[in-house]
C-alpha cells in the first residue's frame, strides 16, 4: 500500500478525504496483460486503514505491460492512471499494549515424612 496526496471524493453526500492506496493483481496473463483492483481509503486517527471510498479495476495492456519490470512500475503506473501522487509507502500504525500481567505465585506444597 501507498501514501498518497490527500484527494476528496464525494462520498453518499459528504466530501471525505483519501489518503491510502491499495491495489493488486487480481488477474494476469503472462506477457499479455495485468488487470488491478485497486481501493483509495482514508486514514484513520491512528494511521490505520479507514473506509473505503472508492474502488475498482484497471486493466494494463501494450507497452505499459512490457514496460513493467518491478513492483513500483506498477504502484506508479495505477497512480497515473488515477491521477494521483504516490508520497511514500504505507506503514501500519503498531499497537503498544501497556498492561502488565501479574501472575500469583504457584501455591507450594511441603511434605513430611512420619518417623517409623
């Protein structure tokens, strides 16, 4: 996933903004071509992955196939074909958990052997 320059898209009456794309391939034919789904989401307060606002297909077919030799050729052409601008890499906010578990102790046992 990327970061991307903040875009609006209306979305059921409201304008939000988008931050994160996602895409991959969800078909390809070898030396053919590669159709994408991709999703533009926002953000959320944390840096975590929010709503989808809009998604879809891309089909890469032609030259812009041949042309496509590693995995940033196909971020920058999804994002050209979108018009959008690719501002780094998306990294997933991490979660600190800050409680401490106390564990009590295991309950000893002492045995005393009887004289004979």
């Amino acid at each position: 996933m990327k970061l991307i320059e903040e875009v609006t898209i209306w979305d059921n009456g409201v304008n939000k903004k988008a931050t994160i794309l996602n895409a991959y391939v969800i078909n390809l034919i070898l030396n053919q071509s590669a159709t994408f789904y991709y999703a533009l989401n926002s953000a959320n307060e944390d840096g975590s992955i929010g709503e989808t606002l809009t998604q879809g297909n891309l089909s890469m077919t032609g030259q812009d196939y041949q042309d496509w030799l590693i995995d940033n050729d196909a971020w920058d052409w999804v994002a050209e074909q979108l018009n959008l601008t690719i501002t780094g890499d998306y990294v997933p906010p991490v979660s600190i958990n800050t409680s401490t578990t106390t564990m009590a102790p295991e309950p000893t046992t002492t045995t005393t052997e009887a004289p004979i």
